[in-house]
C-alpha cells in the first residue's frame, strides 16, 4: 500500500505531472514539521497575528436553556479572519515561502480558506489566485472582495455544478500548468498525502488548546466533542488529541441539506460510498456508475461530495460517529446562538451547535460537550436573511 | 512483446481521442469504424466522468454531454462488443480511478478483455499507485499504459522500464487542450525512454495541425490528439463522422511523411 494511508483510506491518486510537486513538498513538511525554527514562527504568528489561543467559552444561558449537559463553545470565530483555516494556512504558506514558490493558489467553498489564504499571502508578499465556484461567489460576494481587498485574484468557476468541487478540480488543472513556481494551499483534511496529514498537523492546535483549557477549568476531559464536517479539517484539528481519550465521544456533524433521505444533501458518510477521487481514497457520495453526485447544501463550506480520509477511516473504526443535521436545523441553531449568547456562528458551524442542542438535553447535569465554533456568521448574514425570505440589497 | 505494442512496431503511430457517448454510441461507433478506416493506428475512447482533472474545457464539456445523454460504462462496453463483429483496430480506454474503482476493478478489466479492449489510460493513478490496477490488468490481460509528463524528469526510466501497449508522453504542462506552441524537449524525453525499452512511445496534449503532428513523429514514434477531434464531434454533432474521418486522414499523412 502506498503512503500516505489511514487504514485503506488516503493515498496519492495524481497526475504524473503533480507527482515531483507533491513529493517535492512531501519532503519540505518532513523536514521542516519538527524544525524548531520553523515551529517557533509558526507559534509566534498563532499568538501574534492569528489571536491564539482561542477562547474556550462556557456558554452558560445555553445550557440552562436547554436543561442537560454543560457546553463549552471553543471560539474559532475569534480567530483573525473569522474562522479556523488560519492554522491550516499559516503552516502551509510558511513551507511554500521555504520552498521558495512565489504564487500560491488556493479552492475556497464559503470563502474562509479563501480569504485566509489570500491574508496569509499579503503577510508574506505571495501572489495569491483563488478559485471559487460561480455559485458561491454569488453565495459569498462579502467574501470575494474581501479577497481582492487582500490583493488576491478570485476566478469564478463555471464547470459543473459550480461549487466547491469544481473548484477543487480547477485548482488542480491550474496547478498542473503551473507546478514549477507555484504552491497549492489545500484548505481542508483531503487530497493527495501529505495534504492530509499536514492539514490536521497545523489544525490539532484546536484538540490541544481545549484539551488544556478544560483540565484548568474542570480538572477533567470533555464526554464529547462536536464539530461540522465537510471536507473535516476543523473536526479533525478538535478530534486529534483526544484519539486515544476513549471516553471522550467524537462526533462529526455532516449538512444533510434538505434531507438525507433526499437526494439534496452532502452528508458523505451517511450517503457515500468508498472511492477515489480529489487524490485520495475515501467516501464519496456518488452514483452506481462512479460518477461524482451533484450536492447540496446551504451552507457553501460543507457543500462538497467527499469527506477527508482520516474520519473515514475514524468512521470505519468506530472511534467516531458521524450525524447530520438539516439546513433548518442548522439555520435554527444560527438564530437560536445569536439569540440566546449573542454569538452570530458561520452556518457550519451552526450544524455542529443544532446536533448539540439535540444531544445536550438527553444527557445529565454533569456531562460536558464542548462545540467547535469553528467560524463566525457576518458571511452568512445576507444568505440567512435570503432564507428567511427578506431581501438586504447587499 | 504484446499485442498492442506488437500493432505498433515498426511504424509511425496517430491515435485519435473521442469521448464515448458524444453525441451518442451510435456515432461513437462509426467513428471508430471511420477512424480505422482513415489509417488510425489505434483509438483510444474516453469512459465519459463528471470531474475529469486531467482535461481541458473542450473534453471535460464532451464529457458531460455523454453524461446527460445517458452513456454508462455499461453501455460503452455494449457497443465496444458491436464494434469488435467489424474491427480489430486496437482500442484502449482513457478514464479516472473512481469509475474503475467504484465498477469493480476485477469485473471492469474482465469486461475489458471480454469485449476486446487493450489497454487503459488512468491519469489519476501514476507509478505510486499502479497496485490498484494491475493486479486485475495482468490477470485479464489488459494494458496500464503509462504516462510521462514534462515534469517527470529522473522518473522518467523509472516509469518507462515497466511500460506495457505504449507509451503517452504529456507534451505540456497542464490540462488537455489545443496548443499553439510545444516547447517542451519532447527528444531528450523520448532517447530517456529508448534507453531503457523498446515500447513505442507517442506523444499527446496540445496537437491540432498536421505540421505539430509530423513535427512530434520525427522526435517519437507519433502523435496523440483529443481536444481538435472532440471539437469537431461538439461542432458537427452526429453530422461529425466525415469532417473527423478527413481530419484523421489527414493527421495519419502527416505522420507518415514526417522527414519531409
């Protein structure tokens, strides 16, 4: 079996022509993923610029609210940038400006990764193109300019169903075309290794701090964990450290959009199968011929037909369970945080708060979950109100 | 040596590309009658996916009108095994790992060999990965042709060493797709690969005329081209088996007479 495996799941289903790239910058992470230079850089820029750590906040009316167990909301949200891509991006340009690539590219759903990637290359004086699906950057517009504000290039992509996937496959044509100067910065737990295992080296951060955070405030570990789930880079950033916790629950929440017992959804592991594509080995939501199924969800983050394949294979054993919630559930949690503790959450991250506030009330006064905020709502603002059948004129 | 670079021995080699299933098989089929009648060396038909990575606008658009006019894997088969009563043109498939994979790897070569198919071109499974198709490649007989890119560099006798059929040398970086230029050093590419094996090696992305066409026969053993004839299927429709059976025969010439 190739490297890069997490049971039978990963791999590096490629072009030869990204072959030396890849191995390239397979080289570049051993080297520098242990390199106290490198690590203490990359700390200061976690303190410095991208605000960590993040708070974990004990969301008291909540959980009175709903009657059961203790939550804990770890706020991503107050990340610099707004989400949690920062880790992932922060680790990632730093490797390619020690690889000396000048152009970084980068496939963006929601924007998050997006405007991450094009913050990061200003920092850094990198030349930044991001495509986005033509369907999210009418989904994002806020986003796209925060782009170009950031001196990045945003390219709508038109092929297919015009959304996260399509961008995915673009960023990989363009990177084809352009390997030798440029650097793909993938903004989740997927692709060819090392993507995988590097993403979720830069996003345990997240697992760590909690971990940390909650033996202070507690003195014990959580009961569970809850994060969303599209491609599963924040899910996996909460989960890693507490792999061998076996008492500590890890639960991802997938968009099930209208249903998944409809055919609009995206929960991948509620409706996938086992395949290849995007590089790696992993679930997919597809039809009987292997063809990639057109998904849906409101939320443009988790609206992706594959899942990383680390939660598959964390799937397969049973050290993870994967739910899904709906786009009401979800846009119901977005309203009900705004509400009730005068957090907006990014509408990914609201799927994670609706299943907790499913869970939270079944379990006693004395169990702890702790929630991923892994983003904040000022993108989602004009799409919820769009849902809500009013018009902002943005 | 095999069957297919048996066929091959010997001579200046074009292979037209077209998708399966646009506009529809029937066409499919007489193109392929048409482009072995034109003097194709051999053809290679593309298993339509909604997401090829490897293909440029042209040929990822085929792809999805095969799609929204029904094509399945299944079908293509079916009409590979029609094809076969009136040709024994070689005939090598062009498809991702997921519609394989998810097919069944052993029962998509058994019906590869079953229907009368040589080899297959996989660009989302290099070197690295060639376990998950031989096995099946081997037990049906059935070739994994190899591809070497412009970026392939100290790979390149590496991957040429076990090369089954033929060999696909990527003229370009990026996608599939007409090119105005080739710079790429297509003659050191090729003597890398004839230092280690005699399987002839031709060269793809980016060919349209006939002058690019005999230009990559004098530094190979001959030329590829998909996007310029899958243009003309998109151009034409069903009225396209006679424009691309002039363009094949006259791509065959160009290769033919290449020295001059």
């Amino acid at each position: 079996m190739s490297k890069g495996r997490f049971g039978i799941h990963g791999g590096q289903y490629i072009p030869e022509t990204l072959m030396n790239a890849v191995q390239e910058l397979e080289a570049a992470y051993e080297r520098y993923k242990d390199d106290p230079e490198f690590l203490a850089e990359l700390q200061w820029l976690y303190h410095d610029y991208a605000n960590r750590p993040s708070m974990l906040y004990y969301a008291e009316k909540m959980t009175k609210d709903l009657g059961g167990a203790k939550i804990y909301l770890k706020r991503e949200d107050l990340n610099h940038t707004g989400a949690h891509k920062i880790n992932n991006v922060l680790g990632q340009c730093l490797l390619a400006q020690r690889m000396g690539k000048k152009h970084v590219i980068a496939e963006t759903g929601a924007g998050q990764h997006g405007v991450a990637t094009a913050t990061v290359a200003a920092l850094l004086g990198m030349e930044c193109t991001v495509y986005m699906g033509a369907e999210d950057t009418k989904r994002q517009a806020l986003n796209v300019f925060r782009m170009e504000l950031l001196g990045a290039k945003v390219v709508p992509v038109t092929t297919g169903t015009a959304t996260l996937k399509d961008a995915v496959n673009e960023a990989l044509r363009v990177w084809t075309a352009r390997v030798e100067d440029t650097y793909y910065v993938i903004g989740s737990v997927m692709g060819p290794h090392p993507y995988p295992e590097m993403v979720r080296e830069f996003q345990k951060v997240i697992g760590r701090e909690v971990k940390a955070q909650l033996l202070e405030r507690e003195g014990r570990l959580p009961d569970a964990l809850l994060a969303c789930v599209g491609g599963g880079s924040n899910a996996m950033g909460l989960f890693y450290d507490f792999i061998p916790d076996k008492t500590v629950r890890l639960i991802g929440v997938e968009a099930a959009g209208r249903g998944i017992d409809t055919p609009e959804t995206a929960a991948t592991i509620a409706c996938g199968s086992e395949g290849i594509f995007h590089g790696m080995k992993s679930l997919f939501l597809q039809d009987q011929y292997g063809q990639i199924a057109p998904v849906y969800s409101l939320s443009a983050g988790l609206d992706y037909p594959g899942i990383g394949p680390e939660h598959a294979y964390l799937h397969d054993i049973g050290r993870a369970d994967y739910v899904a919630a709906t786009d009401q559930e979800a846009v119901d949690a977005f309203l009900y945080l705004s509400r009730t503790e005068g957090i907006i959450p990014a509408i990914e991250s609201a799927h994670a708060v609706a299943y907790a506030m499913k869970l939270a009330p079944t379990l006693p006064k004395d169990k702890i979950l702790v929630v991923n905020l892994s983003g904040r709502g000022d993108k989602d603002v004009a799409a919820i109100a769009r849902y809500l059948g009013r018009d902002l004129h943005e | 040596m095999n069957k297919l670079a048996a066929a091959l021995q010997g001579k200046k080699v074009f292979a037209p590309f077209i998708t399966a299933g646009d506009p529809d098989l029937e066409t499919t089929k007489k193109l392929i009658l048409a482009m072995a009648e034109a003097g194709a060396s051999l053809v290679e038909l593309g298993i339509p996916f909604s997401d090829p990575m490897a293909e440029g606008p042209v040929i990822q658009a085929a792809d999805l009108r095969a799609l929204a006019g029904g094509c399945t894997t299944d079908k293509v088969f079916a009409m590979i095994a029609e094809v076969r009563k009136e040709t024994d043109i070689p005939l090598v498939f062009l498809t991702y790992a997921n519609p394989i994979f998810h097919y069944g790897t052993d029962r998509f070569y058994r019906r590869c060999a079953e229907v009368g198919v040589d080899g297959t071109i996989v660009p989302d499974v290099p070197y690295e990965e060639r376990a998950e198709l031989d096995g099946a490649c081997a037990k049906y007989g059935v070739d994994r042709i190899v591809m070497i890119a412009p970026t392939s560099e100290d790979r390149i006798q590496m991957l040429a060493r076990e090369a089954k059929g033929y060999i696909y040398i990527v003229s370009s970086l990026g996608v599939t797709g007409v090119r105005s230029e080739i710079t790429t050093d297509i003659a050191s590419i090729y003597q890398k690969i004839r230092s280690v094996t005699d399987t002839p090696a031709a060269v793809g992305f980016g060919i349209a005329t006939p002058e690019q066409a005999a230009a990559m026969a004098r530094v190979s053993d001959g030329a590829i081209v998909g996007s310029a004839i899958v243009k003309l299927c998109g151009q034409y429709g069903r009225d396209c088996v006679e424009p691309v059976a002039a363009y094949v025969r006259s791509m065959v010439d160009a290769v033919n007479h290449c020295a001059g």
